[in-house]
C-alpha cells in the first residue's frame, strides 16, 4: 500500500533491476470481457505506440512474451514503433502529420507536457481517467503527493506515472562502501562525514586488500559521477538535502522555514565542496572523479579488489563479482549532526504514458495501462505468469531457471520475457523490495539507517511549471548548471580556492539570474502546496 505522511511528503540507470507496488486492487486490464478475448484469440481493436528501443537488449516489443500475452488477455493489439536516441528525436517526432496514439516510456518535461498539452498536441486525462482508469483514478483520490506530482500549472493531467512507494528499493541513491577492506583495517562502517573521510583515508594508505601494492582507491565511480551521487548525498550531511532527489537535482532544497532555497549559493553548499576537496587532495576522492574513467574501466578495476566506496541506489551496478564486498548507508550525520537520505519522490517519472490529439479512443488506451496500476498487474509486468515465467516456492513467486541462469544475468535474463524489470520509467507501479529480491531467490537488503527521521521531511517531484516559467527557467538553468560544474571541477581539484573565490563565485550566479530562478522556484512550491 501507498506511503503518505501528511504535512511532510513522504534512475535511473539501465543496468539494474526496477522497483514497486501496489495494494489497491482492480481489474481493469484482466477483466471478464478482456479475457473473453484471450480465449477467442482474437484482438478487438489496435493502438500505437512509440517508445524508446531496448531492441539491443532483448526481442523488440511485437516479439516479447509480455505484450503478445498481454494482446491475449486485454483485445487490445499494440503496434509499437521504437527508437534508438528518442530523447533527441521527440521534438522532431511532433511534427509529424500523424501522431502515435501515445507515447510510451518517454521523457517529457513538466515544462514540455504544459506546452504540448496547451497546444492541444497532448490530452488532458484527468477526465478520461475518471471514466477509464479506476486503478489510478483510486490513487490519485487516496494519496495527494501523486495527484499533486502529476497535475500541471494549468490544473490539467497530461500523463499517467511510473510510481516507486518504496524508498528502500531505487528511490534512493546510497553510498557503498568496502566492508572486507574495513573488517581487515579493523574499522567499523561510518556513521559520520568524519568517520568517513577517516575510514576512505585509510584506504588509500593502509593496503586493505593485502596485495602490497598501492594501488586502493578511496571513494571512486565513472569520471563526472561526483555531482549527482556522493556531493547530493552528502547536500543531506551539510543542512541543504530537505526536499529529494528531484529537488538537489534542480539545485533547490527546503529550509526550516519550509522556504525553497538554492542547495547551490549555500553556506551548507560551500561546506559540502571543502570536504570534497579536503578529500580530493588525500587521495580519498579518486584524482580521476571529472575525467578519464568510463563504466568499462571502473568495473575492471573493481574486479581487481581497488575499488573503496561509491554510490548507487543497488549493489548491482559494479558488478556482480565484488557486489557483495559492498554495504550500503544511506545517511552519513554531519559536522552539525544533519542527515537526510537521498531518496526520490514516488512519482518516480510524471510522463510514462501521454495520450496525443490523434488517438483513436483515448479510452481504450488508458484502459488497457490501467491494469498496471494494480497489483495483479504489477505482478505481471516484473514477474509475468505462474508457470510460465515463474514459479511458486515456499509462497514466493521466483524466476524460472532459464531466467536465473541467464547469462547476462537475471535483470537480462527477465527482460527477455517482460518489459518492466529494466530501464524504467514504465507506466505502472513498482513491486516492493521483498518481491524483487524474492524473484532472483535472493534477500532483500535490511536499512536499519533508512527511517521516517532519516527520510527528507519533503520530497517534491519536479514541481510544475507555467509556460513563462519554464521558458525564462530553462535557459537560467543550464547557464547555472554548466557553471556550477566548471566550479565544482576548480573547487574541488584546489584550481581556485573556496574561500578567497567564494563571493566572486556568487556574485557570478547572480549575474547568471540565480535570484530570478530561486523566485520562480518559490512560486512553484507554492503553488504545488495550494493544489
């Protein structure tokens, strides 16, 4: 069941296994009429969509056992048009003369549903689901966050969500650190910045792995991931993490005074760059954290026993040869004994499904999603069938044989079969952490430092935007974020020095409109809060 905590609302990458869960019930996509259709064999109506293509990971999505069952059972044949970099090409795509019926499991900004939806290009659903989509309609009517997370500035609903209620699942981004390197230094896994960069300065010197070779790294991941993993992660450590993943992500956080404010023109902020820097010029931060460093190169050298600690939201990413060496924390107490997880909101994605103007029957689309907004069809979206793509052991659904020894591995394995286990971002709600691990016959890992204290005491989704905010907003943004780059790269190397550099560095993002971006930030929250 949905998570809410009233008055404080309670991806990612491609190579691990997805997230979540449902306990509203319904039955909308398996109802008696559809599996009329799934005896007869026959298809009563057809939709189309376009969607990103995953064809290099596994059978395109007219092959894939999921969506040939799920004709079966809905009546409802899909013809799926799928593309290589749609991120770039979604744009180009609306000046088509015909559009898709819908677009699936792509990318459009709040900013971007507002536009399209105000030129009549989208649909506004609200009404639509009302009628056709009593799975989601239940949860938008149940829980404000969501309903808030998907209405846009002009009060419309222009898509139907991808959901994560679990921030123990991938909602949250974690650090991992080398428990077999502490256990051999004789140290205890951090609860504190200082324990810490106590524990990753050891690293660097101590010779954990035993090879005597110096060859340890402190915290390392890819060239470029330092910005939104660990510096985020630590924005929860320094005061500025109130208000999640999507928030830090647009440089904002919310004070005590429940104010929106900018995470980058902080006090909190300028703390958060001295202990990167501090540990930059130890050797704790890799000296390759801005360039010189892929995914192909880290997990090598991770196979090598070389790697201290790094952040990711599941241990998979690594690899699974060294996985296991890692545990996770998720909140690190700061000099002033903050701490805030770094953990997403539950509308996890605002546009897995957007219904165009030139749909057929609108209806019959968000009919046929809406089964997978109920646990039935949660089930059957990450896990498929009993007897067909897994099998029941000891009251747990778990994957059959040909998926747990894939050789790529089970996320691969599955995605051969269905479509929700990797990539994200799909139009339905995730399965719990229990589920998931239970499917692989593994065990859900146990956050005792994951609680309601530790949880952001707000964590937005994107908040939404006017047309004139989003277009004034857009151009500050990306000035600011390409600025705040260059520095962070200066800041953090000891290129300039924070303190003497500081005013100047402030002084330049208000010249960038720092102060108009932080207003229309404001009058977003507000707005979001009175909906």
């Amino acid at each position: 069941m949905f998570r809410s905590r009233k008055g404080k609302v309670v991806l990612l990458g491609t190579l691990m296994m997805a997230l979540l869960v449902t306990g509203c019930g319904g039955n909308s996509g398996g109802s008696t009429e559809n599996n009329k259709s799934s005896e007869s064999g026959k298809t009563s109506s057809s939709i189309s969509f376009l969607r990103p293509s995953w064809n290099n990971l596994r059978p395109a999505s007219k092959d894939l056992w999921m969506w040939q069952e799920y004709e079966k059972m809905s009546g409802v044949q899909v013809e799926w048009e799928e593309l290589s970099d749609i991120g770039e090409k979604k744009n180009v795509i609306l000046t088509r003369k015909q559009l898709p019926d819908a677009f699936y499991q792509v990318d459009w900004s709040n900013g971007e549903l507002l536009k399209y939806g105000q030129q009549g290009l989208f649909l506004p659903l609200e009404d639509l689901i009302k009628e056709h989509a009593p799975n989601l309609q239940k949860l938008l009517d149940e829980n404000e966050d969501i309903r808030k997370g998907l209405t846009s500035a002009d009060g419309h609903i222009y898509a139907t969500p991808y959901l994560d209620p679990y921030p123990e699942g991938n909602r949250t981004i974690r650090l991992y650190i080398n428990k077999k390197w502490l256990d051999n230094l004789g140290m205890e896994v951090p609860k504190t910045t200082a324990e810490l960069e106590e524990a990753l300065n050891a690293f660097v010197t101590q010779d954990p792995n035993g090879n005597g070779v110096n060859d340890e790294q402190g915290w390392y991941m890819p060239s470029g991931s330092l910005g939104w993993t660990f510096e985020q992660m630590m924005m929860g450590s320094f005061g500025i993490g109130n208000g999640g993943r999507k928030a830090l992500g647009n440089f904002i956080y919310v004070d005590d005074n429940d104010e929106i404010q900018l995470t980058i023109a902080s006090d909190g902020y300028k703390e958060v760059l001295k202990y990167e820097n501090r540990m930059y010029e130890s050797g704790a931060i890799n000296k390759q954290a801005f360039s010189g460093v892929d995914y192909d190169k880290w997990t090598a050298d991770a196979a090598k026993d070389t790697v201290g600690a790094w952040n990711w939201a599941a241990p998979d990413y690594i690899g699974e040869s060294v996985k296991n060496d890692f545990v996770p924390i998720n909140v690190l107490a700061g000099p002033d004994g903050d701490t805030a997880s770094l953990t997403d909101s539950q509308v996890a994605g605002a546009s897995s499904l957007v219904i165009t103007k030139d749909a057929k029957d609108p209806g019959a689309i968000l009919k046929w999603v809406d089964y997978f907004y109920s646990e039935e069809g949660s089930v059957f979206g990450y896990l498929g069938k009993e007897g067909v793509t897994y099998n029941m052991e000891d009251s747990n659904m778990v994957y059959i044989d040909e998926i747990l020894n894939y050789k790529d591995g089970i996320g691969l394995g599955a995605f051969q079969y269905v479509d929700n286990v990797y990539g994200g971002y799909f139009p339905y709600i995730e399965l719990s952490p229990e589920i998931r691990a239970a499917a692989g016959r593994q065990e859900a890992p146990v956050y005792t430092d994951l609680t309601e204290e530790t949880l952001p005491g707000v964590t937005l989704p994107d908040l939404p935007a006017t047309q004139e905010e989003a277009n004034e907003s857009s151009s500050i943004v990306a000035d600011l974020g390409n600025y705040v780059g260059q520095m962070r790269v200066e800041f953090v190397t000891g290129t300039k020095d924070i303190d003497q550099e500081w005013d100047n560095y402030i002084a330049q993002l208000k010249k960038m409109g720092s102060d108009k971006y932080l207003q229309i930030k404001q009058e977003q929250y507000k707005r979001y809060k009175e909906s």
